[in-house]
C-alpha cells in the first residue's frame, strides 16, 4: 500500500522536541575528526552510488540509510541525492529540520509588500515581527508559519483592489491594522533568559465600527480566530473558527475547520506537552484523537489536512508511523515523497533511539533494525552499562533473526559493534567471503583486521591492510583511506611503516573538496592516534629512534623535544636532559639562562633543583601521559582531559614493531607517570627546601611565585578532601609565608599577593 503525501514533521509541524546525541541522526556541540569524520562522509554523491568505503556506526542516519539502499542493491543516482537536498544530518537544505527556515518562515516577504500599503495608510512601515516563541520547558518552536505570511500578503493585496477606483481606503487601513495585531502574537512576551514566559495578552484586530462592509466583517472574524490562536486562546480560537465554518458566504468557511483541527493539535503539544519516560496525558491523546478524526473528514480532497493527517498520526502513535514509513522508504521506488517520508523517519527515529533504543532494534522493519544495529551502544561519555547492554542486545537479536538470511548486509553491524574474540568462526568466513563487489566489502575486510589485531594476530592483520591498500587504494575515499592506516600503523612491523602510516591527510569533507581532491602540502600531518600511540607506547629508548628519524613529521619534532625533556627531568634522566636542552631552549629566551644553569649544574640534587626551576617556569611542558582507556593526563589535573568520544572507545595494542622488552619499559614509565601528584606537589618539596637555605639570588622567590600561580590553574577533581585542606593549598600557603619572609623586597613578593 502507497503512503499518503507526507508532511515533514519538523518542516511542518507545530512543535517537535527531540534531543539526540551528535551520533545519531544529529546534535549540538559535535566534533568531528578532520581525518575521518565520524559522522558524514566527504561526498554523498559517490557515498550514495554505492562507493561506501567504512561505514561507521557512528554515521547521521541520514547516510546510514543511503548505505542501506546501496547494500540492498538500491544505490541512489546524483538526482536523487540531490532532491533529499542532504544538510548535515537531515533533510533539506535550509534550517527546516529545527522549525525555522530564514528564507520561507521570516516575515520579511510579507513587510516588504506591506511597506507601501502602509505608507499609504499613514501606519508604521517599520514593524518588527518575530514568528517564533517558546514552550514551558523553554524549548523554541515556530509560532507563525510561512503559509501564514503568504496568505496575508495574497489578501491584503486584494483587499487593496475593493476601495473606490480599486485604490486602498480607510476600510483597508482598518484591514492592514487588524493583521498587524494577529502578527504581534507571534512573538512571547519579553522576558529574560530562564525566566518564566509572563502570561499572554492577546492583541486583537481593533473593533468595527456598525457601517463595516460584509468583506471586512468576514475578514474581521478570522483575524480575530488568529488573533486568539497565535496568542494561546486555543479554546476561544477552536469556537471561533467552528463559527466561521458555519458561515457559507465567509471565504474562510472552507479552510475554518481545518484551522478548528489544528487548534486541537496546537493545544495537545503546547498544553500537554511530552514528558521523558512517562505516558501521554490523557488530555493530550484525546485532543489529538479529536483532531485526526476530524482531519480524516476533510482530507478527502487534496490541501493541507492530508498532510496533517500524517503529523497527527506520527503523534498519536510514532511507532506505528516509523514502521510504516520504514515499509514505503524501504520497499516503493524514489518518488517524490521519499524526501518528505526520509524527513520525518528521520525524526521519528530520533525519538525512539533516544527514549526505546531496544524498540528500534527489535524492530519487524529491516532498515529500522539495520540502522538501530549500526549505532547500538553508541552515546556520549564513556560507556554505560545500559549501552553495553544494548551492544549486548544487539548481537544477540542480529544473530537470532536477521543472520540467518545470509546477506551481507547484516554482517555490517555485527562485525562493527565485535570485540575481541566475540565472533562465531562461522561469522569470521562468512564476512571474509564477501566479494570485492559488495559495497560493505572495505567495511567488513576493515573490522576484520581491526579485530585481529585485537586478538593478538597483527602480522596477519598487516598482510590484509596491505593487500587492501594496494587493491583498492586508489578507490577509497580518503577518510577510508585514513581509518586503513590507522589500522596500519598499529599492525606495522617495523618503525618505518608506523611513520610512514602515521602521515594522514585531511579529510575533504571538512573543506568542502571533491572527495577525489589531489593531495595537498599539508599530507604529513598526524591524526591523534600518532601521538597516543607515541605517548602511551613508547618507551623514553623508542622516543630517541624516533626523533632521529628522517620520517617523523617536522611539526611532531618540537613536541616529542619537549615531551622527552619533562619526562627526563622527572626521571633525573641527565643524560637525555643535556641532549635536549638547546632544542627546547631555542625558542625561550627568557627562561634561556635556567636551560644553562641545569648544564652548569653538579650531578645529582644540583640537577634536580634546577630541573625543578625549569618546570616551575614553564608549566606548558607536559609529560604527554596517556592512560589504559588512551586518554591523556594533563599534569595538573587529576583526572583525564579532553572530551569524550562519539562512539564507545577501545584501546587499539602496541605497534607491533616494538619488542616486548620495549612495550613492558613503556608500561612501567606509563605506570610511574600515571602515579605523579599534581605539578605543584611534585615541585614543592624541592623548591621550598631550597628556598628556605635564603640563597642569594633572585630566582628563588621568583620560583615560589610561579609555585604558588600554578596551584590556581590546577584541577585536582574526584577528591573528597576539600580544596582548603589539599596537599596543593598547604605548599601554596607555604610558599607565600616563605616568600614573604625570607625576600620581602622582592618584586616577585610584592607580586605574590595571595595564597591559594
């Protein structure tokens, strides 16, 4: 059965709240990869025709589903991709997915045909109109919708025409003042950020006087309808539009019980609105239930109440219209509707990976259950144990109802959402035997390797990146490209191939190249798996090799410089630190003479000491540490930096080019810099022990000012002990009553005004 035209939910709708995590279909505050995005790839086009490349599970939807139609031998053609006019994750290319579309919702069509109609009417040509308002939970919705500022401009130019000599007159200066009050309820009423929204006063079109012509009393009616459903009246409005229909000379009798329905739905989302993890209002599913029944009536003749009949459906029961929608999109041709249809599955499914992920995942529908597998167990943060749990799920319900059929469509998901060891030997061949052909192929080939080298098979691993490499290289897009070499530079076996892997270029998607762009200059640049694999793996013998190397990219060599000179000073590593000295020091003059002083210094506590000066000096240099989850340390800090992953992350091995003796030395120096206390912890004995000897000379107080600094810029988090009572408050305390006793004429004293 062929679906009825579609309306896009949240084109259309009224009001759609849906949050979703950046993984999913779409999000705020997402961060993407520039050598691999985890969420779309460079070119839909190509991706669409069927060249997948790796499909990530952390894909928008939106391109899950191009991969679906691909793998189900439906590949979309250019036209097609086009008329979904693709934005980011949804549909369409203006704003329309949020509610707001600048181009067709703004009212500035509709002032811009006022303006000389109201210069004529002696009114204000300058008025300001905002369609949008607000929810109770603070949510913004599109009150006044472009179908509103358009049948306003059709009328008003009309009514102009009905004055003597078809000119305006004082009946339609009486026209134009009433529109102008059912537009001023668009907006809330002003109200500060996180304020309540103040209670609502109408403003209704100004009364008629006894001698208004029929037309303006006609007209006057449904203004005032407006008026009352812009400004939440719906009650008032629903009545008043009910009398309108019973009207036969109104020429709004036609569309008043259409605008009667919509009251309800308005009042149903707006009055009853959704709350997570409970059900419906009873108010709401009646109101909403009114509606549909009352829309069925009139959506026998084409217009906008067949389109609505869909919005209501989808909110009386969304599972029932995602399935539906998931029938039509998955079995009837690309038609027109399919954008329409693609638009509101889209949200649709939104809202139920985000409130009933197991829903989705055990659903009759193939591309709901296919999609819903791709991403199970995806979420921001680290990862829970209800996403474990639905991975879990997932694999179980893929193995016991889709596996079965043999296709290797269902193989995707299973094989991306694998950990080490978790395949059948029956799944591990059926995936190896898919052809080149099959537009999953780089995917599966792709998590097979992924998950041998988590299994400890790295030289065979290495053997199939190559072959791959080599066979298809030239095909893969470059974000595929990159996600092989990261594999590669795990897989490696020598420290030329980790290097030479380790060079990535950036993926065109964030430069709006064609996905076939010529490579660029900047092609030695490093994703950040180089410098986790260099930082956590690597032991202080390695980092040396490594520096040396005439393949390690320029941009790496001042940073692995610095990283390599802190980690010698807390080691009281001397030799490394002399090697280092000049390099680090080359860009720091005014520190130059601590870099020296550390070279002049005896063997020994003389060294330590000013190793000590040095850091206390310069708080950027950082041991680089990286933790068992591949999250960096920042010294200073207790617990990780950085933020979270979009997809559930594990920690690939050591390079296999390390030896073992090498990846336990890394291990134990990994180990005894995960154990450092913050900077200013580790610092402060030193120095405070010194300090007090009262040596002639300068840097001393000046060490305890920067000691006593760098206690405000630490984040000692996941304590109980209260910030007063820390070791970090203590030195700090200690190092100003140090300072200002022992060198009160010090300008760094006079400087050193407080104490943490």
């Amino acid at each position: 059965m062929r679906l009825s035209r579609t309306c896009s939910l949240l084109a259309s709708a009224l009001l759609w709240v849906a949050t979703l995590p950046a993984s999913a279909s779409g999000g705020d505050d997402f961060q993407t990869n520039r050598f691999a995005s985890e969420f779309q790839p460079a070119n839909a086009e190509l991706f669409a025709s069927g060249n997948l490349g790796v499909v990530p599970g952390s894909y928008w939807r939106v391109y899950h589903y191009l991969a679906y139609q691909a793998a189900r031998g439906r590949a979309l053609t250019r036209q097609q991709v086009a008329a979904l006019g693709i934005n980011t994750w949804h549909v369409g290319r203006s704003s329309a997915w949020a509610g707001v579309d600048p181009e067709k919702n703004s009212a500035d069509t509709w002032l811009a045909a006022r303006a000389p109609y109201a210069a004529q009417a002696a009114l204000p040509a300058d008025i300001r109109i905002d369609a949008s308002a607000d929810t109770a939970d603070s949510e913004s919705y599109l009150n006044c919708h472009s179908d509103a500022f358009r049948q306003a401009g059709v009328s008003m130019a009309a009514r102009a025409r009905l004055g003597a000599g078809g000119k305006p007159d004082a009946w339609f200066k009486l026209w134009l003042q009433g529109q102008d009050a059912v537009f001023s309820n668009c907006e809330e009423p002003p109200h500060g950020f996180g304020e309540p929204v103040p209670k609502r006063v109408v403003k209704l079109p100004p009364p008629l006087p006894a001698n208004a012509p029929d037309w303006l009393r006609d007209d006057h009616a449904y203004q005032t309808a407006a008026a009352n459903f812009y400004a939440r009246n719906f009650d008032l409005a629903r009545t008043q539009f009910q009398a309108i229909a019973r009207q036969p000379k109104s020429p709004w009798q036609a569309l008043a019980p259409y605008l009667a329905a919509r009251t309800l739905i308005r009042k149903a989302v707006l009055d009853y609105p959704l709350r997570e993890k409970q059900p419906a209002a009873r108010e709401r599913v009646e109101a909403l239930a009114q509606a549909k029944q009352e829309l069925d009536a009139l959506a026998q003749a084409p217009g906008p109440a067949r389109q609505m009949v869909t919005l209501v459906e989808a909110r009386l029961n969304p599972a029932e219209r995602l399935a539906a929608l998931a029938r039509a999109l998955d079995k009837e041709p690309f038609g027109p509707d399919t954008p329409r249809m693609l638009s509101d599955y889209l949200v649709l499914m939104d809202k139920m990976m985000d409130t009933q992920p197991n829903s989705a995942l055990a659903a009759r529908e193939p591309m709901t259950a296919w999609i819903a597998s791709m991403q199970a167990g995806l979420g921001s943060g680290d990862v829970s144990l209800d996403q474990a749990r639905q991975r879990a799920g997932a694999i179980d319900a893929l193995r016991k109802s889709w596996l079965k059929q043999g296709e290797p469509l269902w193989l995707a998901p299973l094989l991306t959402m694998a950990r080490a060891n978790e395949l059948t030997a029956a799944e591990r061949k059926a995936a190896a035997a898919v052809p080149a052909s099959h537009p999953l192929y780089q995917t599966l080939q792709y998590h097979l390797a992924r998950l041998a080298l988590l299994e400890q098979q790295a030289e065979r691993a290495d053997k199939d990146i190559d072959r791959l490499l080599s066979a298809y290289g030239k095909q893969m897009s470059v974000a595929t490209t990159n996600r092989f070499l990261a594999l590669k530079m795990v897989s490696a076996g020598t420290v030329d191939d980790f290097l030479k892997a380790a060079r990535r270029r950036p993926d065109p998607v964030e430069r709006g190249e064609a996905i076939d762009a010529a490579a660029t200059a900047d092609a030695a640049e490093t994703d950040e798996d180089f410098g986790i694999a260099v930082s956590r793996h690597l032991p202080m013998a390695e980092l040396k090799v490594l520096l040396k190397h005439p393949l390690l990219p320029p941009a790496w060599k001042p940073m692995l410089q610095e990283t390599m000179l802190t980690r010698a000073l807390i080691f009281n590593d001397e030799d490394t630190a002399l090697g280092l000295l000049d390099a680090v020091a080359k860009t720091r003059k005014s520190t130059a003479h601590l870099y020296e002083r550390y070279r002049k210094a005896a063997s020994g506590p003389g060294r330590r000491l000013a190793g000590a000066l040095i850091l206390v000096n310069t708080p950027e240099l950082q041991p680089s540490v990286i933790d068992k989850d591949d999250k960096s340390r920042y010294w200073g800090c207790a617990g990780a930096a950085g933020r979270p992953p979009v997809a559930p992350h594990v920690p690939m091995p050591a390079p296999r080019f390390l030896s073992a003796q090498r990846t336990v030395e890394a291990a134990k120096e990994q180990e005894t810099l995960l154990r450092l206390p913050l900077r200013t912890e580790f610092l402060a004995p030193t120095l405070l022990e010194w300090a007090r000897t009262k040596p002639v000379d300068e840097e001393a107080p000046k060490a305890l000012h920067f000691l006593v600094a760098s206690t405000r810029m630490e984040c000692p988090y996941g304590t109980a002990v209260s910030e007063e009572k820390q070791l970090r408050a203590r030195y700090s305390r200690e190092a100003y009553e140090v300072t200002h006793k022992l060198y009160p004429a010090s300008k760094w004293t006079k400087a050193t005004r407080y104490y943490y």
